[in-house]
C-alpha cells in the first residue's frame, strides 16, 4: 500500500468552504476540494470533504480510499473522516481504477470531536496500490470525434431558442437538481445555465395537485419537460404514467400495470413525442412504449410490445423502433413497427446489453423508411460504432467509442435536429459528452 499525503489549508467565508492544495510531487493529487454540509439519513446536518483525485503520474492506481484529519486555527485537531472514490449519486466506487491522466472524485463525512469546533484546514491522506489493470486507448477513434465535456453526463436535450443543452449530476435525481450547460453553436465551449423549465417546479403545489401521496412518490415522480414545451410527463406511487400542463393541470394518463416495473428514461423525440423504457437492473429484459407530452398513445402499452435486451432505437416520428433479442428468427436486432406489428430482422449481432446507447434511426425523407441504423456493439470489450444499411444489408465499422461502461453505468446517442452529428453521452466514471460529425464517417 502506497500513501501520499496532501495538506489542504480550508478557509471559511460566510458563504462556503474553499480548498487550495499545496505544491506536490506526488501522482495522486487531491484538488477542488472543498467542505460541505448535506442533511445525514436522520435529518441531521452533516459535514463532508469533497474533492477529485487526479493521478499525475504513469501508473494506474485502485484500492483508493481518503483519510481526513480536521485542525483549528490553533493547529489542534479536532476532527477525521475516512472516505472512497464516489460517483454523482455518493455511490462508493470500490473497485475504481484511476489511470494515469485520469481523474474521479472523492467523499469523506467528517467526525467533529465538539459540534461547535470550527474548520481551519484539512489534511487529506490518499491510499492506494499499483493497479494490475491494463488499459490501452483504442487508436482507431471514429472520426469525426470532439470531445464537449468530461464528466458525468445523463441528459442532452435541443431546444430551438437555446440549442444543444445537457446535464451533469446523479441519473435519479429530479432534472432541475442536475447542473444543465448550454453548448456553443460552434461546440468550442459550454456555460452554465437554468434549465428553461425549472422555474415551472414548485413542490409543494405539485405534489399536491399531482396527488403524489409523501415525500418518496414525489422524488419518484421521474418529472420530464418536453423541450420547447409546457407539459411534462409523471409517474405516480404505482407507477401510473401520465402527462400534464405545468402546474399540475390537465393531467391525462398514459399507462399503468407498470408497478413491477421501474421507469428508467425517457427518450425525447421532436414535437413533444417520447419512448419511455422501463427495466429492472442491468441485464433485464427492456419494456417501452411511445407517445406524446400531450397524452395521445403511440405505440400499444408496454407489456404488450416485444421486450428487448438493448434500449430499442426510436424513429423521430415514434412509429419504428430497433430492439434486438431472440425471437423467430433468430438472435439479432429487429425492426418493429408499433402502429402496425410489422417486425424484420435485420442483422445478427450480438447485443450489448441495456446500458450501451439505444441504436440512432435515419430515414429517408421522400419515402419515409429506415435506411441507416447507427448502434454501438461492444467487440473484445471495445465499444465500436457500426452502421446497418439497410438497402444493401452491410454492416459498416465506423469505429472505436470513448465509452467505457460499467454495469451500473450507461450512456446514450442523439442525432442533431439537422441530422449532421451523433451526439454522445455517458455517467459514470469515464463519462462525458463528445460529438461526431457525420461527414467524417466513413460512407454507409
């Protein structure tokens, strides 16, 4: 076991705690760090150290764990924490791995030895082995590829006054807890923002009206505005989907028996239509359905579509979708029209899994069918963009992706309005945002 040791000097101001790191030679370096108070599991104000660890070295590292020790102005201590790698949502990551180059962000709860002792500086001591973990980065990215934003990523959304938005923080948080970014129009940068429709939450009021019974149905409600709409979609304590008018009004139901099942996303598609998809952990078969913000039923009810082991693709139209499993005709992806039944195979591959990105449908204007499907398949462990045509039936290696997913992980793809960039996205650890430019890409 390898122990690097930071000093941190912690100044208060009335408004929060800053951290600033002194210089030092080792590779795992403790920065952003700050101290913060969060409401403990018994309603109890608690204090945390916070912070990355970034390795500046040349050698992995895992087995990383935060000790803290806490000192007043008079140097005396009064105070530790001990503390691991984490994700947005607090989840410990205990068998993370930090590359060199590579960074992933810590938490450690404080013990004060007297309630009223107040914070001068913080001495964090980091732990942790040689990592045996091998990565080698894939020299054959797609082209095309521009990374946006390092970080864990869990939505994007396009909206025709603010453009290309997305958001960072934990995958079950309610969407105005996420910290949302606006992109640039020439992708070169993001700033902070909003959300165009957080200021359309009033809690209390929509619990309420929504008649979401305690304080656990409404953090489940899974509330979702429709971008550059007014409506948004809900689920209640049994998992009843519905839709409603902001403030609670207008509220039109969708689909219930859902109770055994849990909502885990929703797909935005243009003019207020959706593909909501429900399943239980990784490895569960995915069930869905489509619709619109405004309550007209798309697709047949969820139990009653063909379940898929990926998160199926979506037209824009919500009409068609590509999921994949086994069904007559062997194991491989399909497409499935909902309004209709019609269901063709379309290639034999083996899927991902339902955390990899839900494949991207293209269709053709003029005749309004599926001609290209972009999906990612996961080869000797390397996720790879492919590109079904369906005119001639190839498949396409379009090349290597910068995800790399654990189970509890996931990520998905958008297309532009245009139609002119694959939009890339995932949480966890690696996470980020990257777009693809289509033109780049090899022809399919």
């Amino acid at each position: 076991m390898i122990r690097f040791v930071v000093l941190l000097a912690v100044i208060f101001s009335r408004l929060a705690f800053a951290a600033a790191a002194q210089e030092t030679q080792t590779p795992l370096l403790p920065v952003d760090v700050q101290v913060v108070e969060r409401v403990g599991m018994f309603d109890q104000s608690v204090q945390i150290v916070e912070g990355i660890i970034r390795n500046d070295g040349d050698a992995a590292y895992d087995t990383i764990s935060v000790f803290a020790e806490v000192y007043d102005s008079t140097d005396a201590l009064i105070g530790e924490g001990f503390g691991v790698l984490t994700n947005a949502c607090g989840a410990g990551l205990l068998d993370a791995v930090i590359f060199p180059g590579e960074s992933a962000q810590f938490s450690a709860p404080l013990e004060l030895f007297e309630s009223d002792a107040e914070i001068d500086r913080v001495e964090i001591t980091v732990s942790a082995s040689p990592s045996a973990v091998n990565f080698i980065p894939p020299d054959d990215l797609v082209p095309g590829l521009r990374t946006i934003f390092t970080g864990e990523a869990v939505m994007v959304e396009f909206w025709r006054e603010e453009g290309m938005l997305f958001a960072s923080g934990c995958l079950r948080d309610p969407f105005y807890e996420w910290t949302w970014y606006r992109v640039n129009p020439n992708q070169t940068g993001y700033a902070e923002i909003e959300h165009p429709r957080a200021d359309r939450i009033d809690p209390n009021l929509l619990q309420r009206r929504l008649l979401l019974r305690d304080e656990l149905a409404w953090e489940n409600a899974f509330i979702r505005f429709a971008p550059d709409g007014l409506r948004f979609i809900y689920q209640d304590h049994v998992n009843t989907m519905y839709t409603a008018a902001a403030g609670g009004a207008a509220i039109r139901a969708l689909h219930g028996r859902l109770n055994s099942y849990t909502l885990q996303g929703i797909y935005w598609l243009p003019q207020g239509r959706f593909l909501a998809y429900h399943y239980g952990a990784f490895g569960d078969q995915v069930i869905y359905f489509t619709a619109d913000v405004d309550g007209r039923l798309i697709s047949p009810s969820p139990l009653q579509n063909p379940p898929s082991e990926i998160v199926p693709g979506v037209s824009a139209d919500g009409r068609r979708v590509v999921i994949a499993g086994d069904f007559e005709e062997g194991r491989g992806y399909y497409l499935y029209v909902v309004t209709n039944g019609f269901f063709e195979k379309l290639f034999e591959v083996e899927p991902p899994g339902n955390n990899y990105p839900a494949p991207l449908l293209l269709t053709d204007i003029e005749e309004n069918l599926v001609r290209r499907v972009y999906f990612a398949q996961r080869v000797e462990d390397q996720a790879r963009l492919t590109c079904f045509n369906r005119d001639t039936g190839e498949l396409l290696d379009m090349g290597a992706l910068p995800i790399r997913l654990a189970e509890d992980e996931r990520a998905w793809m958008w297309v532009t309005p245009e139609e002119d960039q694959i939009i890339l996205a995932a949480n966890g650890q690696h996470g980020g945002v990257w777009s693809i430019q289509r033109s780049a890409l090899p022809p399919c």
